[in-house]
C-alpha cells in the first residue's frame, strides 16, 4: 500500500545529485521524503513536486502545532492551494480529523471557501442503532460529536449550520449535486465503496477541494473491505499532480493519549 512518504539514508554524493533537482529516489509527483544521515538522525525533509524538492508548507495555529513528521506533512498538504484531491489516512488517534478540520475552517475564515461541507456515511460499528426518527438532518446530526470535538471557533456546530458556514449531507442524498467554492470534508471514507468513493469525488466542482479522511484498519462491513474506495484511491491516484497522499502507518503516529494507544494496538 502506497503511504505518500520515503525515507532514504543516501550518501553524500547521492544527496549532491538529488538537491541539483535530479530525481535519484524514484519519487512521484507530490510524494514526500525524510533524508537521514548515518546515525539515523532527520537531516532534511520536504516534498518532490514533480520537477523538484521543495520546503513544507507551514502554517500556524495558535493551539495546535504537528507533533511528528506526518503530521507535517499533513499540514503541507492540507495547505497546498494546487492540490485538489487530498487523501488522509491511517491509524486512529493521529489527528486526521481534526487537522483537516482546523484548515478548513481556517481557510473558510479567509474567505478563500464559501462553504465547510461535511460528508459522513453513517456506518455503524457492530449491531445498528435502528431506524432513527426526524427529518434528514435530526437523522445526519447524531454523527457530528467529531466536529463539535474538534471545533475551535466561536459558534457551535448548529449555530454553524444555521448561518451557512457548514453543511452536512451523507452519500445517499448526494447524487445530481454541484458542490462549489468549498472545502469538503470526506470523514471515515473508509466506509465507502469504489462507486461511492467516485460519485462523491465527481460532486466536486468549480473551486472547490475534496479531502477524504479515514482508517482502512476501521473498515467494519465485508462489502466496504472488499470494494473499498479508499484503498483503491490510494494506489491508482498515487503520483497524480492533483492528487496528495499522507497515510499515517506507525505506532507513533497515534497522538491522542497514552490510554488510546492502547486501544488502538490491542486489537
């Protein structure tokens, strides 16, 4: 499985080529790299842009800093303004959710989006709740404890909804849309199928980036295992120009709590 990053130990002479912009490591259009020296300490990191290597992207949040190498990544990628498509994903705990969330209320706050559009499919873990009673969004409500956890602004998550800054849909209503001047939010796409994982991403239109957020390792459905979307994207889009690719695959990468990453490796 393609995971977006390299990381390489080269001499010195291998190095020297590879900062004249030659592509001695094989890398692909929008993948990053970690360069260590001998001793196995990070000397260098960045991203090939298809022509060259090229500094991350660093933006700041007052409460929120990457807490490892990944997560910088992340951030670079999540900022990139030439990258459409960008697919997150990887173990739990590693902040997936919440970064992607904190750059599009950051952007949607600049004015360079009109709209936060927030996709979930609303998969179960284990037995079904049931049917659940109300109208489509008392139905969609139930699952945005995510965004109201992660939610740093001022308003909360109705008062969002309210105003025209956020809105929810779930896969199944979103046939025929025309999502512009957004930033969508695709979370826990690991629950999608290939058909739905493509019709959500051909609903992108004029101005707008799609990120997909989810963990493979959370797929609880034998048809999303078997036609999973996600994976799919990963390796068939890897090395697109308008696609990046960040997938969190270490046990360092799980960031939450001491208590979580229990949890997260037992099983």
């Amino acid at each position: 499985m393609y995971n977006g990053y390299m990381e390489v130990q080269p001499d010195d002479e291998t190095l020297a080529s590879f900062y004249e912009g030659n592509n001695v490591f094989n890398l692909l259009t929008n993948q990053y790299l970690i360069i260590k020296n001998k001793d196995d300490d990070v000397i260098d990191k960045g991203r090939w842009d298809g022509h060259k290597f090229v500094k991350l992207i660093y933006t700041k949040f007052k409460d929120f800093k990457p807490k490892t190498i990944k997560q910088e990544f992340a951030f670079d990628l999540l900022a990139n303004p030439n990258v459409g498509i960008k697919l997150i994903a990887g173990k739990a705990g590693s902040g997936k959710s919440r970064m992607s969330m904190m750059f599009g209320m950051y952007f949607l706050n600049k004015g360079i989006y009109e709209k936060f559009f927030v996709i979930r499919h609303n998969v179960s873990v284990g037995e079904k709740n049931g049917y659940l009673p109300g109208d489509k969004m008392s139905k969609i409500r139930g699952w945005l404890g995510f965004f109201e956890d992660n939610n740093d602004t001022q308003y909360t998550i109705d008062e969002l909804i309210f105003r025209n800054m956020v809105e929810v849909d779930s896969p199944e209503y979103l046939k025929g849309r025309d999502i512009k001047n957004a930033w969508i939010l695709v979370d826990e796409c690991e629950d999608l199928t290939e058909e739905q994982f493509a019709m959500i991403g051909q609903r992108t239109s004029a101005n707008s980036t799609i990120c997909f957020v989810g963990d493979y390792d959370q797929i609880t459905q034998d048809k999303y295992k078997k036609y999973s979307g996600l994976k799919r994207a990963i390796n068939n889009l890897a090395g697109n120009e308008n696609v990046g690719i960040v997938v969190f695959d270490s046990e360092e990468d799980n960031v939450r709590s001491e208590i979580s990453k229990i949890f997260t490796y037992l099983y």
